[in-house]
C-alpha cells in the first residue's frame, strides 16, 4: 500500500540532515552553500565546480541509463537494497519509469495513474537521489513522446506520418506544448521527440514514425516540435542521428546497416533536418543510431558526433545511445575486439550516455577500468560528463528536482483542451486520394442503407503503435460511422477477410488460392454489399505489419483484401476506400476502379469519428502526402526530391529505348491531396529580380476558394537552381503553409527564402549560394504548379 511505502522512505529519509535551505540545496550536504549548489552562478561554473567534486565512480555513473520499472529497475521505488547497487553514486537517467506500456506486462505499475500518484512516486526516486547519494546530483527522467507522452492514458495524437501530412507548423507547435506540460507534470525532464529521419525507402518498417521524405517538411516541423516541448521546461530529444532510415533494402529489424548514400546526399536529404533543428531550435538531446556510414558505425565515429553535431551544428546538449548501438560496434559492424574497445571507441567519438536494456554497469564498470589504465582520459570523462550536467542544470534539476504541485499532474495531463487539439490534428491528417464523380462526401439523408466491412473496420491496434501513449478507449471506424449515422441510416458489417492470410508474408511472392473460410468470408460481404446503397470498405496495415523490426518487400495490401476489393466492386455498388496503413500502398487497381480513397494513415483513438465525419463532410480532408507513393517496388528508390530525369520514364525510342519494359511514374506525387472544394492562384510576386547571394527573398501569392464549400489549402512552394556547378535537386520544397478558407475568401500568404534555403554544396563540398537563376513555382503539390517566376543572384 503507498502508505506502507510513504512511511518505509520517510524513514530512510530521514536519516538525513535537513539540506533543503532559503532558495538553494544543499545537494553535497556539506554545510555550505558550494558554486555548483548556488542559482545564481553561470551554468559553467556551476558544472565545474561540481566536476571537480566528484569521484571516478561518480563521474562514470553519469554515463549511463537504468531502464525503468519492468525493464531492468526491479523495484517501484527506492529500497535498501539500493545501497548496494551501482546507482549508489548516481545516475545519468533513468528512462521510461513506471508508465504502464501496453506492450510490456511486466511494466504494468500501480505507480502510472491516476497522473499525481506517478508524479508522487517520481519524485519519491528523485529524492533518493538526492539525499541518499553523497553529491545529491538529480537523475534526468527520459521517455518517449513522438505521438504522445508514452505514458498510460497520456494524450493520444496520430503516427508522426499522420502529423507531417497535416503540414500544420502551428499545431505541431502547440502538440510539443502539450507533450511537455504532461511530461513535466509526470516527473518527465527529457522526452525522446521528434524523428528527423527521412523516410526516403517505402518499404522500411519505420515510415509510420516519420514526418515524411522531403528534409525540408521534417525540419521545419521537427523545429516546431522542439520548441513546444522545450517552452514547457523539458528537454527534447533527436533521433535518430544519422543516416539511419535507409538500411539497404529498406530492411528492418537486424538489419539497421549498411545505408547506400553519397556524401553530398548525407549532408543535403540526412543531415539536413538535424542541422537545421539543432542550430534553430536548440535541442538538448540527441539520440545516436544503430547503423554506420560508409563503414563507419554513427555511435564510434568522432566525425558525426563531435566534428559534425557540435563544432559545426553548435550542439551543447548529451547524446544518448539507441538501445545496442554501442554494443553494435563489436558484434554488428566488428570494428571493436570486444565491448571494453567498444565504450573506449564511443566514449571518445563523443557519446555521453550508453543505454540498452541491460545492467547500466555492463558499461560503467569498463569505462573505470579505461580510466584507471590511462586508455581514456580523465579529460575525456569530464567532457563528457559535463555536458550531462551542463543539460541538468538547465533543466533547473539543481534548483528545484521535484514536481512542485503532483495533484495538478490529474487536471494537465489528457485534458479536454490537449484531447480536443488531438483530435484536429486527426482531422487535419486526413488525406483524400481519389473522389471520381464527387462520391464524398457522403450525404446521409440520400442513404437507407450502410455496409461497412474490411479486416480495419474493426481494428484499433494502429492506434498504439510504439512511443505513444497507451490504454486510451479506442473508437473504430465502424463505432465511428455507426455513431455518427444514429437512426438515419441502417449500418451493417461484414469483416470480409482478416488482414492477413494464413501463409503471408511468403503469400506475397508465393500465391495461395482462397480456403474456404475465406471464400465464405468474401461472399458475405458481398451478399450484404448488394442491399446496401453505399459499400465504406476499410483495408490496409494493422501495427502487426508495418513498425519497428517489420519492413515490407511487397506494398500490395497484404493477404485477402485486394480480392475483397474487387468482389466488392463488381456487385455495380459505390464503393468508399478508407485506408488504414502506416506506409505508402502500391494500390494500383484499387485506384483505377474504386471511385472514391480516403487516406488516413494511423490515426489516434479518436479514429472511428474522425473517419466518419470526413466520409460525410464534418471534416474537408484537407491533409497532403508526404511521402510519394510508387506503383511497385520495383520503382524505389523513388522519392522527392530528386535529381534531374533520375525519375524520367524509360524511353520507348531514341537512345537506349527499345520499348517500353517498365512502369513510370508516381501513383500519388508528393504533396498531393484533393479536397471537397477547389482553389485558384494568382498574384505570385518576388519582391526583387536580382539579390546578392546574402540577402533574403520575399513572396507572396494569392489563393482563393472558389468551390462552393469550406475547405483547407496546403500551399506549397518550391525553387529550382536554374543552372549550377554541381547536379542538384530537380526542384526541391522551400516553403508551405496550410490555409483554411470559405467560399469566396482570398487570402495572400508571405514567404521568405534565406540564404540557406538557395545553398548548395560546392564541388569542395562548402556551403555557398552560387550566382544565377532561381525560379519560385508554387502550387497545391510538387506536380501541381501553377505560377512561376524568376530571380538572379549577382556577387
């Protein structure tokens, strides 16, 4: 019972002499106020005074995570026992502490609701740090949050796939705000947000957790993110840094290695989002990744994580490890002997903090061993550790360690106010691909009767997903159309097919004719598909075939649903297509003859509503790709930006064309996205004809709404370097803004182009904006371009 354990810690507390005075703590418990222990002395002298206090052990303790409850801390809260652990002298963090995940049984706690009991319970821990380690240096509580604090029943918003095709700045901005007012209120100092990778290969199982492919959306939404978390007082966390989202083959799991990328594309497409986050929005966290670079592991090289993220980016925050990268080294990429060689490799690359699920001692006990031999130096250790402390300080650890208020944790955390921006944001990612003959939105009083049916109708898994939130009610899309509808309609259901069939994956490259349960499944559908007036046919991916550790070699709809598609397209009836899916689909058929495609990604627990509402025109789906969808996978790597004619279709004559041997172009191009209305462009002005290579550009363009229906725009603007030294991009994405309009309403939207956005790297691989001509295009997707015009940079 709390009580047993409130009076068991008072106890062991209270052997302690009182060491919280008159605004400062007494954390060394030596009597005196030390520089190190005073608010009002400058952060670097307070990290030195304090590195110059501390012991080997104390130092290297400082260098390492412990898992929290369920992973490899045993124990809720502090025991005796603790004494005896390696923690005794501190610890750099510990990460995801008693937040229930619904995917570990064995991290179910008493401790993760109701909000104040785990902000009680944190600080509990926080306090044996303080008062039972001899120098009181305050642990930095990590935990996940691209989607929602990964926390029990923390505010659920959409996979990050579903945020970036908002292309809503304002609102990535205001959902950072709200990640980092529940993580602060929980007990949370760092939160692991956002992902910067670009998902550049369809087939990679970790698509759903991106932005999208274009580094320019995902800085400029990736900033946003850090800014909302650390306006709150909360640091923010990169990942995964660097190069880490295009394994060869786009495979997952243990593959994680090996990324077939040139040296100017590392640094223009990969390091991009980085770059810009760190120098504009100033995260103090950056997470390492498993994968090495031209054969250079990201985790031991010098060159990524000293030369690179802080003498070039200007990073002064920690780099923590992704779980194994640092034991990668010796056992994936073998360019260790051993993991003793591996912690000297890393240690002196410029990692600050190993994490994996094991013992933080497996790391810290080598790491004395390397100091005590004289392999490392002390100067490494305190540059190292240094700025671990150096990221506490600014958190305020050492001025005020605690949750100063637990019992507001139940009012901040899944307010209505955090539920309600949520759910715009659902709504915002709301994609629609196809709308032949203005099938949608659907008009409920023109319907008697309803089929909803698919293996995703019924589904709600998607809504989890991983680094999110857990244990919130889901609402699926047949609830959400069933609610919706009430008594104006009659809503049947028949699943159809599962979501998979019983040989797949091998089904994918090894056809299997339908069993009879299948069959059976399929001709239920159909039967009831031939009373109803209107067929909402919800298929796709459930989390069980697209996420970390699951790439796809195949982009088809997996197992049965294609058939279910077309049985249900032969009975003559409308069919709806509602995709649930965590990865571009290669829906070739279905986008010939389906009349109608709502892509909706892998929305949040408010799922069923928000489908349901835009079906039938609460919600204009005014949501816009971000990744390309190819026709087959024969076609990846195949992607925005790119390089001229690397895109091309193949010849069918002239040089090198003897026919035509493959399929060309995009299903769906990026950025693009229809709407219930339609919008018209005029007025593109450059406010100058020639710059110098120094200067900023400013645009502006008009758009209106000339449908007859309220709707959002995504506007969208992209320059192409007419002429240069080196092949760049065909064009490339330098600006956008989502813009909500009625019927008739004009709005003229500014943009600004700085220097950097015209840069290219030179053949010496510099950063320069070379003189010549630019030119601006702008429109609603990266084939949809309306207006152009030209500019001249002069020296």
């Amino acid at each position: 019972m709390i009580t047993v354990v409130v009076s068991s810690c008072t106890m062991l507390f209270a052997q302690q002499p009182n060491i919280y005075r008159k605004g400062w703590i007494d954390f060394n418990k030596n009597g005196k106020k030390d520089i190190f222990e005073d608010p009002a002395q400058p952060i670097e002298k307070r990290v030195a005074d304090l590195l110059a206090q501390m012991t080997l052990d104390e130092k290297t303790c400082q260098t390492a995570t412990l898992y929290g409850y369920g992973r490899v801390l045993k124990d809720e809260l502090p025991t005796p026992g603790w004494k005896n652990e390696i923690w005794k002298d501190g610890i750099a963090n510990i990460d995801e502490d008693l937040n229930s995940l619904a995917y570990n049984s064995k991290a179910q706690t008493q401790f993760s609701y109701p909000f104040s009991k785990h902000a009680w319970a944190i600080n509990i821990i926080q306090k044996w740090f303080v008062e039972e380690t001899r120098l009181g240096i305050p642990v930095d509580f990590t935990n996940e949050g691209i989607h929602g604090l990964c926390h029990d029943r923390a505010t659920p918003f959409p996979a990050p796939i579903n945020i970036g095709s908002t292309w809503d700045k304002a609102l990535v901005r205001k959902m950072g705000n709200i990640v980092g007012a529940e993580a602060k209120a929980l007990g949370y100092t760092n939160i692991y947000t956002p992902i910067l990778d670009p998902a550049r290969d369809q087939r990679w199982g970790r698509v759903p957790e991106c932005y999208g492919e274009s580094p320019f959306l995902i800085a400029e939404l990736g900033k946003q993110m850090v800014l909302g978390v650390q306006e709150q007082g909360v640091a923010s966390t990169l990942k995964h840094y660097a190069v880490y989202s295009v394994p060869k083959g786009g495979r997952d799991g243990d593959a994680r290695t090996d990324p077939h990328v040139a040296p100017r594309e590392l640094h223009q497409l990969y390091l991009y989002p980085f770059r810009r986050v760190i120098e504009e929005a100033a995260p103090m966290g950056v997470m390492s990744s498993y994968n090495d670079w031209d054969g250079v592991p990201i985790t031991g090289s010098h060159y990524f994580l000293t030369e690179l993220l802080r003498q070039q980016y200007g990073f002064t925050g920690y780099v923590v490890s992704d779980s194994e990268a640092l034991e990668f080294l010796y056992r994936k990429h073998h360019v260790a002997e051993d993991y003793k060689a591996s912690v000297k490799q890393a240690i002196e690359a410029g990692l600050n903090v190993r994490t994996n699920f094991t013992w933080p001692g497996d790391y810290i006990m080598p790491l004395r061993e390397l100091v005590n031999e004289g392999s490392v130096s002390m100067k490494t250790l305190d540059a190292c550790v240094g700025d671990v402390l150096r990221v506490k300080f600014k958190l305020g650890l050492f001025d005020q360690p605690y949750v100063a208020d637990t019992v507001a944790a139940n009012k901040i955390v899944h307010s209505a106010a955090s539920e309600a921006l949520a759910l715009e944001m659902n709504r915002k990612s709301m994609v629609l691909l196809k709308n032949e003959h203005n099938l949608l939105p659907l008009d409920v009083s023109k319907l008697k009767n309803i089929l909803v049916t698919g293996p995703l109708a019924t589904e709600g898994n998607y809504t989890t997903s991983r680094y999110g939130p857990s244990n919130n009610k889901v609402i699926t899309v047949l609830e959400g159309i069933t609610n919706y509808v009430g008594a104006k309609a009659k809503v049947g259901y028949a699943k159809g097919c599962e979501v998979t069939d019983a040989t797949w994956p091998e089904s994918e490259i090894i056809p299997t004719p339908l069993s009879k349960t299948e069959q059976n499944g399929i001709n239920e559908a159909v039967a009831k598909a031939r009373q109803a007036d209107v067929i909402i046919a919800v298929v796709g991916e459930s989390e069980k075939q697209v996420g970390e550790g699951l790439s796809r070699t195949c982009l088809n709809l997996p197992g049965r649903q294609l058939q279910l598609l077309m049985a249900l397209q032969a009975t003559g009836k409308p069919v709806v297509m509602v995709m649930i899916n965590g990865q571009p689909l290669t829906v070739n058929w279905e986008d010939r003859y389906i009349p109608a495609i709502l892509e909706a990604w892998f929305p949040g627990p408010q799922s069923g509503r928000v489908v349901a509402e835009t079906l039938f025109g609460d919600n204009d789906p005014g949501g816009r790709l971000t990744v390309t969808f190819p026709k087959t996978v024969g076609q990846i790597e195949y992607n925005f930006p790119f390089k001229p004619a690397s895109q091309a279709g193949q010849a069918s004559s002239g040089n090198n064309g003897y026919g035509k041997s493959s399929v060309n172009g995009a299903l769906y191009p990026f950025g693009f996205g229809l709407s219930y209305t339609e919008f018209a462009y005029s007025d593109l002005e450059v406010d100058a004809e020639i710059i110098k290579p120094n200067a900023d550009i400013h645009i502006s363009v008009q758009i209106k709404n000339i449908g007859k229906r309220k709707g959002d725009e995504v506007v969208q603007l992209y320059l192409k370097d007419v002429v240069s030294s080196v092949t760049t991009y065909d064009y490339d994405l330098r600006g956008f803004e989502r813009t909500s309009l009625e019927p008739g309403e004009t709005r003229t939207l500014k943009f600004t182009l700085h220097p950097d956005d015209l840069a290219l790297l030179d053949k010496n691989m510099n950063w320069t904006v070379e003189p010549g001509k630019f030119r601006v295009m702008v429109g609603g997707s990266s084939t949809d371009l309306r207006l152009s015009k030209e500019f001249t940079v002069i020296n």
